[in-house]
C-alpha cells in the first residue's frame, strides 16, 4: 500500500488531504500520530508509547495491551 502510495505521490510535494483521500481508514492513526507529534514535548510521550506497541506487534499480540488503569478509561 505505501510503496503505491509513493509511486502515485505528486513529484513536488504531497498534503494531509491527499494522504488522507489515498489511505483512507488507514489513515486515522497515521494522521493522528503526526498531528499529536507536532506538538512540542509531546513527541517524547508518544514515541514511548509507539515503541511500547511495537514490542507488542513484534511478539506477535493479536492487539495492543494497555494497562488495566488506561484500558477502564471510558
């Protein structure tokens, strides 16, 4: 899907709305996580928590384990 989405991609510059129009549902989290990291001091935050998940992903979790105090978060 990415290597599609390059090859498609403008040569000069490429805009949120494009990616979002190309990726569709798939471009929730992306988005957000770029939206969240522009943010200044947040960006520490949130690649702890991306790292965190990615371990997950790595050992093969069928989803994301939060903590019981963040997952009873309504």
């Amino acid at each position: 899907m990415l290597r599609q989405l390059h090859d498609e991609a403008p040569r000069d510059y490429v805009t949120v709305g494009c990616l979002m129009g190309r990726l569709r549902k798939r471009s929730f989290g992306m988005i957000m996580l770029a939206l969240v990291a522009t943010v200044p001091g947040v960006l520490i935050v949130a690649g702890l928590v991306l790292m965190v998940h990615a371990f997950q992903m790595i050992a093969g979790k069928p989803a994301p384990i939060f903590p019981r105090r963040i997952a009873a978060v309504p």
